[in-house]
C-alpha cells in the first residue's frame, strides 16, 4: 500500500476516464437523500477532489453515512468531469473504505479557527487549507534555493549547529551543555568550570554559518549554507523565531557589486518559481490572507532593483518632509519605518541600500577608503523592509586586526579567521536570508509563527 497517484497527479490527467484510486482526509461531508459528497484532500496540491457516493454501496448505512470532516479513507472509480463549478473532474466511487474514524471531539470542525487557536494543535493544523499551502510554498521556496545555486555551481555547505564561535554577537546564543544543572562542577573561584563540559569548553547553537562559508569559500570559491539557525533572544515579535532557517552564500574573488546581482537574480528566481509551482496555493494566499502578495512579488520580479548608499538614503529621508518615531541623521541605523518609506514611498520598488557607517555593522565588513563606511547592503522590499543582509568581507590583515582592535574583539578567539587573511586571502562577498521572513513575505502571513511547521518561542516548545 504504497504509491498511487496523488490528487495533484489525478488532476493533472489530460481527460477525464478511466480508474482512480484517492487516499486522504475528508475536508467537508454533505450527505443528501440519493449521494453524499466527501471532499478528500491529501496534502500533495492545494484542490482536494470531490467523491461521489452512492447510497447502494454496500457498507453506505453502516460506514459511509457516518463519515465527516477529518476522517482518512480511500475511494476508488471512475473519473469523470465534474459538472459543478471550481472543479475538472470528481471520483464516482465504485468502493469507499473508511482507513481513520474520527473521534466526535476532533478539534478542527469545518469552521474558520483562528491562527493563535491553530497553533496550539501544531499535530493537526497541516490538514487546514492555510498551514497546507503554506508548507507546499515552503517546500517550493526551499527547492527554488537549492536550484539557483546549484545551476550556478555553488556547493551546497553543511555548516555546524553545535559551534564555539559567536559570530560576532549577531544574536543572543542557547547554551550546548551535560553539565548537571543543579550541580555544576566548578572552579577555585566557584564559577562553573565548562572545562570539564561536554566539549572541554562552552558551546552554544550556531547564530549564522558565515563564518564557517567563509572558510569554505576560500577553497571552494562559491558556497552556500542553508540550515537552522539560532537566537535566545527574549523578542515576541510576528518577526522572530528563536529557531529559523537561514541561507546564507558566500563567494570568492567577489565584491559588494557582484553580491548585489546575485541577491537580485536571487530573489527574483525564488518568486518566480514559487508563483509557477503553486498557483493555486498563492490564489488562496492573494484571496484570504493579503490581496496585493501576488502583484508585489510580480513587482518585484520585473522591476531592477535600485542601489543607492545609505548616505543618499539619509539625504532623501531627511528631505522627505515625514514625521518618523525614530529621528534620522548620519550614524544612526535605519529603522523599519525608514526602510519602508524609502521602498514604499520613495522608491517605490526595491532597493538596495549600500555603504553603511562603519560603526553601525560588523567587524568583518570591507572598509572603505572613506574609513568612515563599509561595504555593507540590504535589501529592502515593500511591506517587510530588509529581506536581504550582505556584505564584502575585510580580506586585508591588517585593516581586519585594526577593526576588531576598535571593536574590541580578543585576537586569539579568532585566529582561524585571521589565518584565511594570512593564507591566500582573497575578496569575498555574502548574504544572509532569513528563510521564514521571505515565506512570510510571499505569503502576506501576519505572524512568522505561522509559516514554519513548529514554531519556538520565548516560553513555547511544544511538539
Ligand atoms: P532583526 O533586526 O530583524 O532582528 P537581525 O539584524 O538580527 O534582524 P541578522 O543577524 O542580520 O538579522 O540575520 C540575518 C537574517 O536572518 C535577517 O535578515 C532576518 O531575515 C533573519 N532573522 C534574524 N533574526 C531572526 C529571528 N529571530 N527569527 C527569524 N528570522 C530572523
Ligand atoms: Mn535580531
């Protein structure tokens, strides 16, 4: 019992005719005097197809009329075109056997159940019309990135979850410890002695895979990582998770112009493919949940994106005559209200914002002959603000020793990191993407919690 064609296979069939055997969830059961119709869906598209049964079926009265919302069966007949509306073809069943009953508590009733309610039934939520799509779009969206790097000859990074190194502080880090927690081994001080933890020294779940992709850049020339990352931040925002995805490549012999197109062509290539591989998830996304997502991501497809430096961008916000929460001056880091005024209103289109003050970025980005910024951008799109966070590394020794001197980073914790700039440095650009806010952009869902199968939280990890 394996196999089979999905309803995503019956429904691509050229014509109606011949047999077909369906497997899923009754979404909806309306039963009438001469038929009942059991909507089933199985998961593989966003359509579920419509059974048809006969009252004269053999195991009607006793199994087939009792069924509703949640049950699992499979129905077996003959295809036919479907005479209602909104539906090519439904089954005539010849045989309905019920596989699952559902107990009369079933929590997911055919009603319309609210986001906040769905999450905590994270076992039984994939079956809604919404957590469906979103985790075909996800699915989508994760083969769109694998493919546009892997046609672009980059190889694919397994960066590390347990790691030593903190990335500079991109986020707060949980702690990787069998160390007895009520009682610690501890040192002549009292403090606890990680020395004799499990990995001889304190470890921590990875923020980022930069710094590793830079490693492997600079032998394999163009990499990438996508895999999960990160951050005990205590932020209970629609925005952050403390477990998301993030993709992250990273290339040799490139500089801050060659990351931008590849972000461009990036961005664009995964809408695209989204939008062809689940038309009907998307549809159901632009007409329940946001009704622009469609002609934004379209938007942003066939537009170029604009590239101006975060000076120009300074210049343009304090001309623009708005009244913004957070003041704008030179120095200061844009703010979301910033950033969307500038793609929004501005602009109206993305835009990347380039050359930022060097004390407002990380330690390791390329510093300019200005001295005053680094070649640092971020994408900025309607609606979400920055999707897309780059920069070109500091490839040269001695401006990266000086950097981390002024930002007070401890030489010795990053000696493998200074030995890339010894051995055969090279320029070398990246970006980082959060895998979850471009699903949330994609799909107009409000809360990031609801686009990643099991969301952790400040105070959640059930499941
Ligand atoms: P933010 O200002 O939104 O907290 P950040 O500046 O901390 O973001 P980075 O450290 O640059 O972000 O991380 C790279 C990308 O990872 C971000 O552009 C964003 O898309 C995503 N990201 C960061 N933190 C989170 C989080 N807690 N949950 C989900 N995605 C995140
Ligand atoms: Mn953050």
């Amino acid at each position: 019992m394996s196999g089979g064609e999905s309803i995503r296979e019956i429904l691509a069939r050229e014509a109606a005719g011949g047999e077909a055997t369906v497997r899923g969830w009754i979404r909806t059961a309306r039963h009438s005097k001469g038929v009942s119709f059991l909507e089933v869906a199985d998961g593989s598209c966003f359509a579920g197809l419509q059974v048809v049964v006969d009252p004269a079926l053999e195991n009607y009265e006793a199994e087939l009329r009792p069924l509703g919302t949640g049950c699992a069966v499979a129905a077996m007949g003959e295809l036919v075109d479907s005479p209602g509306k909104g539906q090519r073809f439904e089954l005539r069943a010849r045989r309905v056997e019920v596989v699952g009953t559902v107990d009369p508590d079933y929590p997911l009733q055919k009603k319309r159940h609210s986001f906040e309610f769905l999450r905590t039934l994270a076992h039984l939520r994939p079956r809604t019309n919404t957590i469906g799509a979103v985790l075909r779009v996800r699915n989508a969206a994760s083969r769109a990135i694998h493919a546009f790097f892997q046609e672009r000859g980059f190889i694919h990074l397994h960066s590390p979850i347990i790691t030593a190194s903190d990335a500079e502080g991109a986020g707060d880090m949980f702690r990787v410890s069998t160390l007895d927690p009520s009682n610690p081994p501890r040192d002549g001080e009292g403090r606890v002695d990680f020395g004799r933890d499990f990995f001889g020294r304190e470890a921590y779940l990875t923020v980022s895979g930069q710094l590793e992709a830079e490693i492997a850049a600079l032998a394999l020339s163009r990499v990438y990582t996508f895999g999960p990352t990160f951050r005990a931040e205590n932020s209970n925002t629609s925005r952050h998770l403390a477990e998301f995805w993030m993709v992250e490549p990273e290339m040799a012999f490139c500089d801050l112009a060659g990351d931008m197109d590849l972000a461009e062509a990036f961005l664009k290539q995964v809408f695209r493919s989204v939008l062809e591989q689940c038309p009907d998830d998307m549809a159901f996304f632009n007409q329940r949940i946001d009704d622009s997502v469609i002609a934004t991501l379209t938007h942003v497809i066939e537009t170029p994106f604009e590239r101006i430096t975060y000076g120009e961008a300074v210049e343009i916000l304090e001309r623009s005559g708005e009244s913004f929460e957070f003041p704008v001056k030179w120095g200061a880091d844009l703010q979301s209200e910033h950033e969307r005024y500038l793609t929004e209103q501005h602009i109206r289109r993305p835009v990347i914002v380039t050359d930022y003050p060097a004390a407002i970025k990380a330690f390791y980005m390329y510093l300019n002959d200005d001295e005053r910024t680094v070649r640092a951008m971020d994408v900025l799109v309607p609606k979400v603000g920055e999707i897309v966070g780059g920069s070109q590394r500091e490839h040269r020794l001695d401006v990266l020793r000086r950097r981390m001197r002024d930002c007070g980073l401890p030489e010795e914790r990053y000696g493998w990191y200074l030995d890339l700039r010894r051995y055969g440095s090279a320029p070398h650009a990246g970006f980082g993407l959060g895998f979850e806010r471009v699903v949330q952009f994609m799909t107009g869902m409000a809360n990031i919690r609801d686009v990643i199968p099991f969301p952790r939280v400040p105070g959640y990890v059930d499941f």
